[in-house]
C-alpha cells in the first residue's frame, strides 16, 4: 500500500524509461496514473502529483499544469533545451537517482488540510 505522504506520480508518454519508473516507483509504493499523452492529461490529472514525461512531452505537460506541480522530462540528453521549470532527469533512469529525485520534490509540493 502506498504511504500516506507519498505523492502521486502521473506518467505521461510512451517510452521503456517512463516503463522502469513506473516499475521502481511501484516497487517504493508511490501510486502511478498513466496517461498516453498530454491530451490525455486534463482527464487524468490529480492534485498534489508529480509528473514525468519524455523530454518531447514536457512542453505540453508544463503548460497543462499549475507552476507548483513538479514536472521531471526523461532526457537523453540533460542539457538539451527543456522548458522552464521541468527538471531533467538522464536517461537510462539510475534508481538511486530517481527516488532522490522524487523525494526532493515530493517536498515542494503543497501540503493538503484536512
């Protein structure tokens, strides 16, 4: 089961990389939504969730999101231009690295009141 302060991850696109996050993610206990592309994101999106596309989707997911949502592209090539506010995350994905990653940012996201 997945851990109460545990964000959501929303995984939009279609690549074996985004397929090994969903696995580590899963094997961590973060509850994954997948959505095929950003047309897809208005009917999946959920509150308080990170987002990791493709490198070719983070301009769309960016723009379907508020500023505060947490956008991560899986880029072959971390210095290739990507939107503003969309972290670069290398592929092939390295574990350690994406649950770092996931844990720093899980920490920006706003805090729901009961």
């Amino acid at each position: 089961d997945a851990l109460p302060d545990q964000a959501q991850l929303l995984l939009i696109g279609e690549s074996p990389a985004l397929v090994d996050v969903m696995e580590f993610a899963g094997d961590w206990n973060y509850p994954v939504r997948r959505a095929r592309g950003a047309e897809q994101v208005a009917m999946a999106a959920a509150r308080d969730c990170l987002v990791i596309t493709t490198a070719a989707e983070a301009a769309a997911a960016r723009a379907a999101f508020p500023p505060d949502t947490p956008v991560v592209a899986l880029a072959d090539d971390v210095s290739a231009s990507l939107p503003r506010n969309v972290y670069a995350l290398a592929v092939p994905v390295r574990p350690a690295k994406l649950r770092a990653l996931l844990e720093q940012l899980q920490k920006t996201l706003p805090k729901s009141i009961p």
